[in-house]
C-alpha cells in the first residue's frame, strides 16, 4: 500500500509547481504551511520533517503518514511597449512525509519540490520573444533573416522543477534537546519552448536540461519549557551540474539558443542555494500561540555560471503566525510572509523571467482537525502578493524597458494518520 501511495505522489509530482522562497529555494511543502506560513519550528506534524526534523521528537511515539495536495493558481505578467502579456495556469502539487517516532529515535523521510518556478506559458509571447524579434530585426541573424521585419506567432514556454527525496533520522541528546541529520537527494528537470515565425522562417528554439546531486541536512530542537519551542534548520548546498540537449530545435532554433549560451551537449552550473532556517513557537496563553520564522537563502555562494554576478545579496524570508486552539478537536491558524529577493530585474535571464523573482507580501489562514485519536485533516490557503519590478530598456540585447509582476493563490487539504 505504501509503495503505491509514493508511486501516485511521484506520477503527480511530474505536473507540480513549487513558489515561495528564494530565488530558486522553495518551502511550501503542506498543508499545514499553506495556512501559517511559519513552520520552522513545528512539531505537531509530519510535516515537520521537512521544516523542523528535530522537533519530531516532540510527537507522540508511532507510524506517521501524511499527504498532501496543494492546489496553485497564479498570473505571471510582462508589460511592454504599452501591452500586457500573461500567463495564468492553475496547477496541482503532492508531498509526501513519513515518520516512525519510538523514545528517543526517529525515523523521517519526505518527498517535496525544492526548487525550480514551476510551469508558465505564454500563448503570444512575452519579453523573450519580443528582444528576439528586436533582436532579429535590427539584423541579428542578417543576411540569412533581412532586417525590418516582425516575429508573427511568438510563444514561450518553461516549465522547472527540483523533486526532492529526504530522509534521516533524529534523536533526543537531552529532555530539552534534540537532534537531526538527513541525506537529500535532488533530480531535476527544466524544458524551455520559444517558437514564431519571422520573415517566413520558422524558427523552433527548445531545449531540455536534467541535473541531479546529493545534500545534507541537519537540524537542532531546543524545548526549554511546555510554553517555548526553538527550531533551527541547516541545507546544504545542493550542486547541480544541467546537461544540455537542443535536439527539439530546428537550425535557426539552435543557433539563437547559442547567443544566450545554450549549446547542445554542454553543461550549465545551476547549484540549488543553502539555506539556513530558525523559527520559534511560543504559547502566550494556554489557547494561543506565536510562530515567527526566518530563512535565508545563500544564493551569493551557489555556483550560478554566467549568472554568478546576477545576485546582489542573499534572499530571505520573515514569517508569523497565529494559532488558536478552539478545544481539542479544532485549531485555527492566521500567518503573514515577507520575501526579500536581491536580484535586479535588468539582471534575469530567461528561467527567472520566464518565472521572475519578486518582493512579496503573502497572508494565510488555515484550520487542523483532529477527526479521531489517530487521523488528523489539515486545511490552508494562501495568497501572494508580489512587489512589480522595472527592467530598463537594454539597446545591446534589444530587450524593452518591462515590468515584472505575479499574484499567487495557494490551497491545502492534507491528512494525516498516525499507526
């Protein structure tokens, strides 16, 4: 029954989308995150393998499984030369978490999307496709392309994703302090699809890149008292080395994919960052408690390639968040996220402006369920909210000025059972 579930999940993982984070690092792993936005410190879940595997220690002992199915819908949109284009797919992601907790052993494994932006798709083009055609008008492909002309049926397409399988094991050092470490497993996927027809010629540029590598995590759970609990969450830097493959593209494809240094066979350094991540929970009263969180993303460490110099400063998360307990069934949550990305926009190549990394404010609200002893329904939804962002015009690529913008809504419905 086991293999079956985690062979589901993998099956759906192939059409899911992972947002909020760093400019590649992402967190929003369940249900239970979807309606707080502040798990850095949990420990009432199973979730809490992938936020706080420390504080898994604190769980009652047994078999935990949990699933769940996050829901994403969102608009992506480029304004240029007075138009707006927009891409507003709405996509469907699983995760999965398992714990065997006995004494002071614990036994954790998780399977989640830390990275990559997802799936967009813009039917009649977007930023890329317009300094393309600029691009190709002002002579870029001359005297093979003539000058002068436009880029008809322009479409861009991207899709990228990091699956994610975890597991490790924690232990108790001390009554009020635990430890964790875990081996991360990363297996990657990126496709990019840009096509129109330009003075009759077609020109089809699509490639596919695949990486994967290995990590670590580690992880410490101080609990001085019943009323505080301290998180802290270590990731290791993740190298990923992308193959290259332009087979998809005809002639004048491949060769336009060369000027932005895609070439068929050749690799690409697009390291998944570290991150370090701390959270607190804190019982103001015997009903109420705070959650706060921060993450930070090392993006300025990772090897990037060409886009090393991209990255001004690391991106960072604040969160915190609310939890009411209404008796010993129901708990209502409430959360607010801010997101710190140091990246200009003048700055994206075609991942990040194909998903363009953004400021964002997001709120959330959400509601857990214990429906018996062992099985527990989770409820969350999100929104967020991101900060527009302007890239000046740039006459040495062709490139328009443009403004960045993106709006996120994410639902949660997870279940949990303990054996």
């Amino acid at each position: 029954m086991i293999r079956k579930i985690l062979l589901i999940v993998i099956i759906l993982g192939m059409a899911a989308p992972a947002f909020a984070g760093g400019i590649d690092n992402k967190q929003n792993f369940s249900s239970a995150y979807a309606g707080t936005l502040s798990r850095n410190a949990a420990t009432d879940g199973a979730d809490a393998a992938a936020y706080n595997p420390a504080g898994l220690m604190l769980l009652k002992n047994g078999t935990y499984l949990e699933l769940d199915i996050l829901p994403f819908t969102f608009d992506y949109d480029h304004e240029y030369n007075g138009e707006t284009q927009t891409s507003s797919p709405y996509l469907v992601a699983p995760m999965a978490f398992g714990v065997h907790k006995w004494d002071k052993w614990a036994f954790w494994g998780a399977f989640t999307i830390n990275g990559g932006g997802g799936k967009t798709e813009y039917e009649n083009g977007n930023i890329i496709t317009q300094t393309v055609e600029n691009q190709l008008a002002g002579g870029a492909f001359a005297p093979v392309l003539p000058k002068g002309r436009t880029l008809s049926q322009p479409y861009a397409y991207a899709e990228s994703y990091d699956y994610t399988f975890t597991a490790g094991v924690s232990y108790v050092l001390h009554p009020m302090v635990s430890v964790a470490a875990g081996v991360r497993y990363v297996t990657t996927e990126k496709e990019v699809d840009l096509h129109g027809t330009y003075s009759g010629a077609y020109i089809l540029a699509k490639y596919d890149q695949e990486a994967d590598g290995f990590g670590g995590v580690i992880g410490i759970d101080i609990h001085p008292s019943d009323k505080l609990n301290i998180g802290i969450r270590y990731e290791s830097e993740v190298n990923l080395d992308w193959e290259t493959d332009t087979n998809g593209s005809n002639a004048l494809g491949i060769a336009l994919l060369e000027r932005y240094g895609r070439v068929d066979g050749k690799s690409y350094a697009r390291d998944l960052p570290a991150l370090l991540a701390l959270g607190l929970e804190w019982k103001l009263l015997p009903m109420l408690t705070l959650k706060p969180s921060f993450s930070l993303y090392f993006e300025k460490d990772a090897d990037w390639d060409t886009q090393n110099d991209a990255v001004d400063g690391n991106s960072y998360e604040l969160a915190l968040a609310l939890q009411y307990d209404v008796n010993e069934d129901w708990s209502l949550t409430a959360g607010y996220l801010y997101i710190d990305v140091d990246m200009r926009p003048e700055n994206f190549g075609i991942i990040e402006q194909m998903n363009p990394p953004l400021d964002c404010h997001a709120v959330a609200v959400g509601a857990k369920y214990r429906m018996t002893e062992k099985m527990t329904l989770i409820l969350g939804f999100s929104g967020y909210f991101y900060v527009d962002d302007t890239a000046p015009a740039d006459p040495t690529t062709g490139r328009p000025e443009v403004t960045y913008d993106k709006t996120l809504y994410q639902g949660g419905i997870g279940i949990q059972y303990r054996f």
